[in-house]
C-alpha cells in the first residue's frame, strides 16, 4: 500500500548534479537539481529536500557515511531518498543497514541530470516510487531495477549496476 507521508530527499553529490563550465573543465558539482527534476515531473506527493553533502561519491569517507546514518537515524521521517554518486552508492547502501524501521531508497545517475540522455530523472522517478510502497529496509534504484545493497555491485565496464558474482 502507497504511503502518503512526506518523503525526505536528501542530496549528497554525484554525478547526478555534476555540470561542465566550458569545454575544458572536469565536471563539478553544484547546487542540486533534484527540485527541478521534481518540479518538471509534476510530483504532487508532498516532500522535503535537503542538502547533506556535496561532494563526488569518490570522495565520501566513512566519516561521511556515519554521519549520513546519523542524519537518517535523527530525522523524524520513515520514508527517505537519498541521490548518492554511483561509484559508492553500494558502500554507503550497506553502511545504512543498520536503519531497520525506515524506508530509505538510494539513487543516482551515470550521466549528469542536465544531459538530455541522463538516466537520473527516471531513476529518480523509480527512487520515488519505492520510497512510497516499498517496507523497511535500504533499496538502491538504478537501471530500471530495484536492489538491496548487499545483492549488487557497478560495473564499470559495462557502465551498469550487476547482482554480485
């Protein structure tokens, strides 16, 4: 059954937010998009967005992820999005296992959210939805699939999240 209380976005960097400034730069993360995105779906669900990090999902430390647990634990909401860069999503998915009575679906994109062949609005979509109906528990939405961290792995060969070997 669909759950009609607020979602909590939190935003963490990645890919999902990064941009380019000119033909020269490396792409950089900037202030989050996810409003947009949610905006231009036209998602009536009630929401809150917040910024906990910005940073590439390379750079996220363990520090980072005890404070993002901390973050989730604290905060009074069950139902919880976070965008999370793609290279260590899987990590920080397992690090917040520890949370058993929230709903907490991980997301991200392997093409930043301004490209027009972006991945991030439709695995946002999906990261919304779950969020809604899926039990307690820590979900990753990538790909069209919905995973448990402990289940998946990235390839970055294939540029594609696969059930771990």
């Amino acid at each position: 059954m669909r759950s009609l209380s607020p979602i909590l976005v939190l935003t963490t960097g990645g890919t999902i937010d990064k941009q380019y400034f000119d033909a020269l730069s490396q792409y950089q993360i900037v202030d989050t998009v996810i409003a947009k995105l949610l905006e231009i779906a036209r998602v009536s669900h009630p929401y809150r967005l917040e910024e906990v990090l910005r940073k590439d999902s390379i750079e996220v430390t363990d520090a980072d992820r005890a404070h993002l647990v901390e973050y989730v634990r604290q905060t009074e909401s069950s139902r919880i999005v976070i965008t999370h860069g793609t290279d260590t999503m899987v990590l920080t998915g397992r690090a917040l296992s520890v949370i058993a009575d929230k709903t907490v679906v991980l997301t991200g994109a392997l093409t930043p959210a301004r490209f027009s062949e972006s991945d991030a609005a439709f695995n946002l979509g999906m990261a919304f939805a779950t969020a809604q109906i899926a039990p307690a528990g820590i979900y990753i939405t990538v790909n069209g699939s919905v995973f448990r961290p402990e289940e998946i792995e990235k390839n970055r060969d294939q540029g594609r999240f696969v059930l771990r070997q």
